[in-house]
C-alpha cells in the first residue's frame, strides 16, 4: 500500500512545479492564502507550511506588509556563483542583520536630527544612485551603501556613523547583484528599490523618526530575505565555527584599527 504524501508537501510540489515551468515567474506574488485555500481545498495550516517549504527551498521570500514573492533569485541550474562569492554569503547575511540593529535607529535619529541641507543632500544622493540602473551583472549587490552612510552621518552619532564607514570595505565588495536577480527583472527590481528608499527619504523630510524606522527595517528586511534565498538556493548555511571566524576577523581588524590610532 502506498503512503499518501501530507497536503501540504503535494501544495508544496505543485507550487514549486508551477514556478520551474515558468507559470509563476520570478518576482511574481503568490496568490493569498485564503485564494490558495480555495484552490487546494485545503486549510491555512496547510498552506503555511507549504508556503514556509518553498521559503526553506530559496523559492519564495517575504516582501513586509506586501506579502509573499517568487524568488528573483535564478534557479540554481540556470546560474552559477563563483565559490568564493559563494562563501561570503553566511557572512553577508550576518552583517546585514547587524545592519538592521544598527541602521533602524540611525534612519529614526536622522529624521529628527538632520538639517534641510542635509535631507535635501540625502535626496539628491538617492536620486543620482537610483537613476543608475546598470547591468546587474556589473553592479555590487550593495550599491546604495553610500546612500546608507549619509542617512547615516545625518544622525549625528560618530560612533553610528563611525562604525558604518568602518564595515563599507566588507559590505560592499561582497558579489554583483546579478546573482541575486534574472535579468529580465532588472527594471522591477530597481524600481522597488527606488520605492523603498523614497519611503526613507520622504519620512526623513517629514522629520518623521517612527516612519524613518520604519521604512528602514522594511528596506533592510527585504534584502535579508533576498540574500537568505540565494544561500537557500545554493545549499549554503553557516556553521557556528564559520560564524566566530567571521567575527573573530571583525574584532580583530577593529582591534588594530585602534591600537593603530593610538
């Protein structure tokens, strides 16, 4: 007698069969969970859990308060990251949930700090990055860092400020954004991108500090979450010991910056 797979794994393999064949193309939002209920004639329950399968597979990702997207990131056969990129990728995810303990709070701190200068500055800056668009191919993943540094300046913390600058040789050489996005969502992407930094800005003008917050941790958020795909594509994970290496090499590089300035 045959086993009868759970529903939730055949919601999972027909999900995940409709995105490799190109039905739900990258960048594509899932239908609700109530509308895939409906379909599958199944609970939420089960539905969740297929949803959180395609999320352990690098699939789908989260977009906050926007709901769940197929990965922008190419399927693993149609793409190949060079295995030293490859490695950083534990790396980068833990530096960018520090950057999200961090940044949070200097968006909040600009926006009620900052002079008109410097907001007008800081759109400006925005504004000449985002009207970039270039190749993916030819464009590091994080490409708006300096965006991200005067918000950051703007704070008018030196210890933030300081910090951030410190972390920008090992954030920004990371890998090029091709890796993360197909090509022919180049333009979707960067334009989402330039919505989320308008959020920033525009609550940064209104010297809002809770909606400057705000639309940080959801900037950052989403790049977590597109970076936590790729590695979940590529079948990469950090180890606990690849993790105290990764901070080991921080904390001593902030060590001799230091006693170098002593």
């Amino acid at each position: 007698m045959t086993k009868r797979k759970p529903l939730s794994t055949v919601v999972a393999e027909s999900l995940s069969e409709r995105i490799r064949t190109g039905e739900l193309l990258p960048g594509a939002q899932l239908p609700t969970e109530a509308e895939l209920c409906a379909e599958y004639e199944v609970s939420r329950t089960v539905i969740r859990e297929a949803v959180a399968r395609l999320r352990s597979e690098g699939l789908v990702v989260p977009q906050q308060g926007r709901g769940i997207f197929v990965s922008e990131t190419p399927l693993p056969r149609n793409f190949s990251i060079p295995d030293e990129a490859l490695k950083t990728l534990p790396e980068t995810i833990a530096l960018l949930e520090l950057r999200l303990s961090v940044e949070v709070e200097a968006a909040g701190l600009c926006a009620e700090r900052r002079t008109d200068e410097e907001a007008q500055e800081i759109r400006a800056l925005m504004e000449q990055i985002d009207a970039q668009r270039g190749d993916p191919n030819s464009v590091q993943i994080h490409y708006d860092y300096d965006f991200h540094l005067a918000i950051a300046k703007a704070a008018r913390n030196e210890f933030i400020y300081g910090f951030l600058a410190f972390l920008r040789p090992m954030i920004v050489p990371r890998f090029q954004l091709g890796y993360v996005i197909v090509p022919e969502m180049k333009e979707a992407y960067y334009a989402r991108i330039h919505a989320e930094h308008t959020a920033i800005v525009s609550a940064i003008e209104r010297q809002d500090g809770n909606g400057a917050r705000q639309a940080m941790r959801s900037h950052l958020h989403n790049s977590l979450e597109r970076i936590r795909a790729l590695a979940q594509a590529s079948g990469i994970a950090a180890t606990a010991d690849e993790q105290k290496a990764a901070a080991a090499s921080l904390f001593a590089s902030l060590q001799n910056q230091n006693e170098g300035g002593v």
